[in-house]
C-alpha cells in the first residue's frame, strides 16, 4: 500500500552528529515529495528551530514540536497546543529544585534555565543547546522559582538533565504528586509535558486532520520517546544508531544517522511509488 505521510524526527535522525543535514537526506524528502508524500517534523525541539530546518528541507508543512505540545506552520497561529498551567509550571519547578538536576523551560519564544552547579556534563548540555538559533532568547537565572513568582509562565515543556538515579527518584515524584502531567525519557534527559502529549499523539491528530489513517503514515525516529510512533505507523523505521529496544519493534532498520539511513531508506522504499499526477495519465487506481 502506498504511503502519503512521512514523518521524520530530527536529532539522531535527520541530522547527522555533526548537527548538520547530509545534502543526500535533502534530495531524497524532495524525492518523497514529488510523489505526493505530505512531509512533517516530529521533534523535541521547540518550534523556531525546527522551522529553521523545515525551511532547510523546503517544508511546507505544520511541524509537531515540544514533544507533541505545539503543531504549528506558523508560531502565532498553532493548529494545536497544549500547555501546563502557569501554577503547575511554578509548582514543579519548585520541586525540581530540590534536585540536584538542570531545568530548562522550554517556551516557544525563548527558554529559561537555571544556573545550578551540578555536573559539568549536564550543564554543559543545557546551556549548549543544539536547537537554539541566534533568534531564540535563552535566559539564565539563579532561582527559576523566584522569576516564575514576578513572570509566570504555562510551558509546553519542561526539560530536565541530571543523573540516572535521580531520573527514577523526580519521575516517581512528579507522576505520584501531579497526576495530570507526563514524564518522559528521551535520552539522556526527562520532559515534563501535559497529560496526553506525546509525539505519537501529534502524529495521530495532524494525520487526521490531513484525511490520512495511520496506516498511511512512515515514521522515522531513533530514541526510545520515537518508539511510539513507529509502533503507530503503518510504516515504522528505526535508525540504525537507534537503541536495541527501538529496532526490535521497527519494521525496517535503516542505516545510522551518519550513514545517510534517511535517505537509504527513502530512496529505497519510494522507488516503486507513483505520484497522483501519473495514476492519473495513465487511468491507474492506487492499492
């Protein structure tokens, strides 16, 4: 059965570890989009920076971000968003604070972290953070409490670095002490998000929205919060730099993310799929 949506997460999938975009991933989404296939961003990222890479790709395209939170082609009008109120934001924060862990809210127009001296490492990817473009404000403060008290604020997300043990200790709390929000891993840090947001939920509902069933849909990720949505697929792809877990529930493993698996897989998969345009010339039904 031909598939009309390709849904592609970013880090560990479309970018390389380098954070750039191999020129052969480019040319094969404009591949799948000469054969009709609507192409979509399913990303932790917020929005701006993963506008900035949709524009890279020519994506014309409402983009699933924050983890699902926001679905957007443009940052004032979202098809949908999903946010944790500005007292919940304030009342986890005070919670986290007690860890010993790096916060880092994560607004569509800029994001607030905090100063904690924790492990190098952990600080290091909080402050350094991939996704930030030059036009994204990032602020520091030493209390991200005290700023929520002056400035409150109702996140789409919350990220939160720190160590395994502690990763195990804040998801028992939070889920124990907030029944209406969800902890995820992605990786080596944990979101906080609204109940009910996820990407395989932005997927589901976009698809929707589009005409398309699920079964219509190729998704590519590599972490375990992608795991979800390549379940839910009819189509499901694991990088090959994907976790062992992520490839085991994967109908297809792909090359690495280094390795152009993206494009192997496109170019592989499409090659017998037809446009609309030539189903049409030549009177021939899709299956």
């Amino acid at each position: 059965m031909s598939k009309q949506m390709l849904a592609l997460n970013i880090d560990g999938t479309l970018l390389r570890t380098n954070g750039r975009l191999h020129p052969a991933t480019k040319e094969a989404i404009e591949y799948a989009k000469k054969k009709d296939v609507y192409v979509t961003l399913v990303t932790n990222r917020h929005f701006r920076s993963a506008l900035k890479i949709a524009k890279s790709l020519k994506l014309d395209a409402k983009l699933i971000t924050h983890s699902g939170a926001i679905i957007a082609d443009k940052i004032d009008e979202p098809f949908y968003e999903k946010r944790i109120s500005e007292e919940k934001t304030f009342n986890l924060v005070q919670i986290l604070e007690s860890y010993d862990c790096n916060i880092r809210i994560l607004h569509e127009k800029y994001s607030i972290g905090n100063r904690k001296k924790t492990n190098s490492n952990l600080l290091g990817k909080t402050m350094i953070h991939p996704s930030d473009p030059i036009f994204y404000p990032v602020q520091f403060v030493d209390s991200l409490s005290d700023m929520l008290m002056d400035e409150p604020v109702s996140a789409p997300v919350i990220e939160v670095y720190c160590t395994m043990e502690e990763k195990k200790e804040i998801t028992h709390t939070i889920e124990n002490a907030f029944p209406t929000v969800d902890v995820i891993q992605a990786g080596e840090k944990l979101l906080i998000v609204q109940k009910g947001v996820s990407k395989e939920s932005g997927l589901a509902m976009l698809a929707g929205d589009l005409g398309f069933k699920m079964e219509d849909v190729v998704a590519i990720g590599h972490d375990t919060d992608d795991l979800p949505m390549i379940e839910l697929a009819g189509m499901g792809v694991a990088m090959g730099n994907a976790p062992q877990e992520v490839k085991q529930k994967a109908d297809w493993v792909t090359r690495s993310n280094d390795e152009q698996g993206v494009a192997y897989m496109l170019k592989e998969y499409f090659r017998k799929q037809q446009s609309k345009d030539f189903l049409k010339k030549f009177h021939i039904r899709k299956v």
